[in-house]
C-alpha cells in the first residue's frame, strides 16, 4: 500500500481571496448595501470584460439567472425547450415553471456534453430554445449546435454554471447564446456563497433584462434619470443580489486568474497522475476535443459500472478522500417525466453515465501533498 497514514482530504473548500472581508467591511460602510451598489457595477464590469458578454446582470443564483431567460424569451405553456438530460435540474426547472415542456436529448460519451448530433431530431413545431450545458466547462459542439438554432429559428441559451474561464475555438463560453447564466455558489471557481449571473447578447434583449431583474419595474431607469417616477411595466421577480455579496464577488473577480492557476494545476496533476492506472483498469478520464479549453471546474473519472463506482467511493472515503457522484438523469426523474419527455431515442448514454461517474477532490486550496494523497488512494483500487 503506497499511501501509508490516512489524512483528510475535502472533495470541495470554497476559496477565499485576499481582499473579500476588506471589500464586505467597505460595502457595510458605504451604507448601501442592497442591490445594485458600487459593489455590484464593480463585479458586472469584470464579468463582462473576462466574457466578452454586452452586458452582465448580477443574480441570486444560477437558477434565477435561467428564470429570467425564461421570462425573457416569452416562453407560454406548450412550448418546448430542448435541454440536456445530464444537468442539475434548475436548466429544466427554469422553462417548466413557465409551462414550457423540457425535451430532454441524450449527451455523448466523451464530453458527456449534449449531443449536437441528436439536437435535430428532437425539433418539433412547437420548439423555441435550446439550452445548453457546458459539463465540467467544457465547451459543446457550439458551431454545429448555432446552426441547428440558426436554421430553426430558435434562442440559444447557454448554462454556463461550469464554464467560467472556459472557450471555444478562441471564444469565451457564455458569449455565444442569446443568453448565458452564470453561478457563483460556493462550490465554483468563483464563488459568493450563493449567486449568480445572466449575460445578455442580444442588444434589443438588454432593456427588458434589466427591467425583469428589478421586480418588472423601470427603476434602474429612474435612478439613472432617464424617467421621473418608476412603475411596475412588465413581469418581473427580486433577482438582485445584495452589495455584500457583490463585493465578495468583485474580489473573487480580481483573483480569477491566480485560483485559475490553482485549479488547472490540480486537473493536470489528476490527468497525468492517473493516465496509466486508468488505462489499465478500463477507467475513462476528461475528454477535452480540440479547440476546447477548460476552467478546471472539476475532474471526473469513469468507472466500469455502477457496483465499481460505488466500491470506488468507498474505497477512496476509508482513506479519507471526499469523492463524489455527480447528476441523476431528468429524464426518468419524478419531475421529469411530469413536466417534460425524451427526445425520440430516448437518454440510454446519460443513464450509463449517471451510474459511472465519480468527482475527484478539486479546489483552489488544495495542495500539492492532498493531491498526491489523492492520486496514490486511486492507484491502490483495483477494478474487478
């Protein structure tokens, strides 16, 4: 046995940049604390310069974020919206709260992205969007996919809760939908405990986001001067994150680049460390296409089946390494099957995945001790 003492190593430690409790006492001080305060201009401006997105309108969450797509788009019972299967079930929820059926298309095998080569055939006459989901921040086959909404006439969403940092033949992800939400719970590279971002590409989208954001109101016009008096001109929710938050955020934004370092040195350590042992015992490991680069969001492997992945876990949580399985199919799910159906084939690629894949221990604070630790607990298991 290599490793010869046990230690802890968390699956996941949300990072704490240098100026955070600075930035949070200066926002406490400016006395404005809620929504759209010095803080949260400071954040958005970041996220639209590390984007490239026309504009970035700080959420509460991701989840909100794709709400307000929802809302955005005029999404009307009926109408359908075609999304992964393999994704947390806030990309479905968002468009099923409209009444809006979530079609769900199977993911390929090696990205575990959706697979762009099923997208079509789940289009039907009562289709308006596509949403999709950058796995692991890496980026779907997005010029194949832009031409499939192209040539159908439908929104392009992207769920870029992953994809923070990542691109695609040169182009930040986030930048190629109509829209693209962002998270920032605690468990991403950049994170403020809990929320989140909707980029707007679309110029003649931007006005009403930002009246959607503010409770269906013009006031972000009326404190700008632009109107006398606010009122209530469309549907809208409270999506704004408090400045506390923001100013958490703006730090996390300033030290993208250094927990970017961190990161991607963990993911290469892992792909490197554990090439041979997962050749040889029939483990797949991340698959990065060509053109694709990566933020490190997190490093998966793929087991042989469900009975190993789960002695895997196992194995790993007596030597005191944190792993993790990852999403459960939407497709056969309760909710699911009540508010949405599978895409004509049904999801079999996503129901093998679902079963198979475990996360390994990945965050910025992680040293380089807990990840040979971590890389030597792998080595020791042996598949059946």
């Amino acid at each position: 046995m290599s490793t010869t003492a046990v230690r802890t190593v968390p699956f996941s430690l949300p990072y704490v940049s240098e100026r955070e409790l600075d930035y949070v006492a200066e926002a406490v001080r400016n006395g404005r604390t809620s929504g759209d305060g010095p803080f949260t201009r400071r954040a958005a401006g970041l996220l639209a310069e590390l984007t490239g997105a026309r504009q970035a309108l700080l959420t509460t969450s991701c989840t909100h974020a794709l709400e307000m797509s929802a809302l955005l788009l005029g999404l009307r019972p009926g109408d359908e919206v075609i999304v992964p299967s393999f994704t947390f079930m806030s990309t479905a929820n968002a468009y099923a709260l409209r009444g809006a059926v979530p079609v769900f298309a199977d993911c390929r095998p090696d990205t575990l992205n959706i697979d762009e080569r099923l997208v079509e055939e789940a289009v039907t006459e009562r289709t308006r969007a596509i949403a999709v989901v950058h796995y692991a921040g890496v980026a779907c086959a997005m010029e194949e996919i832009g031409k499939l909404a192209d040539q159908y006439d439908l929104a392009l969403v992207e769920d870029n809760a992953h994809g923070l940092g990542g691109s695609y033949r040169g182009r930040p992800l986030g930048s190629f939908g109509v829209m693209a939400a962002q998270s920032f719970h605690e468990t991403k590279n950049v994170q403020c405990g809990e929320g989140g971002a909707l980029l707007v590409n679309d110029e003649e989208l931007a006005s009403r986001a930002e009246i959607i954001r503010e409770k269906g109101t013009d006031r972000s016009r009326f404190f700008r001067g632009q109107v006398d008096k606010y009122r209530w001109v469309d549907l809208g929710s409270s999506y704004l994150p408090s400045d506390l938050l923001a100013a958490q955020l703006t730090a996390q934004l300033e030290s993208f680049e250094v927990i970017q370092r961190r990161r991607l040195a963990v993911w290469r350590a892992y792909h490197e460390g554990l090439a041979g042992w997962a050749e040889s015992n029939g483990v797949h490991r991340p698959a990065v296409p060509d053109g694709c680069e990566h933020p490190a969001h997190l490093y998966y492997l793929l087991l042989p089946d469900l009975a190993t992945r789960q002695a895997f876990i196992g194995h790993l949580a007596a030597r005191g390494v944190g792993a993790a399985f990852h999403y459960q199919p939407l497709h056969n799910a309760p909710a699911g099957i009540r508010h949405g159906r599978p895409a004509p084939g049904g999801c079999p690629v996503t129901e093998r995945v679902a079963d198979r894949l475990v996360r390994l221990p990945l965050f910025a604070g992680l040293g380089e001790e807990d990840v040979a630790y971590v890389i030597d607990a792998v080595r020791e298991f042996e598949v059946r």
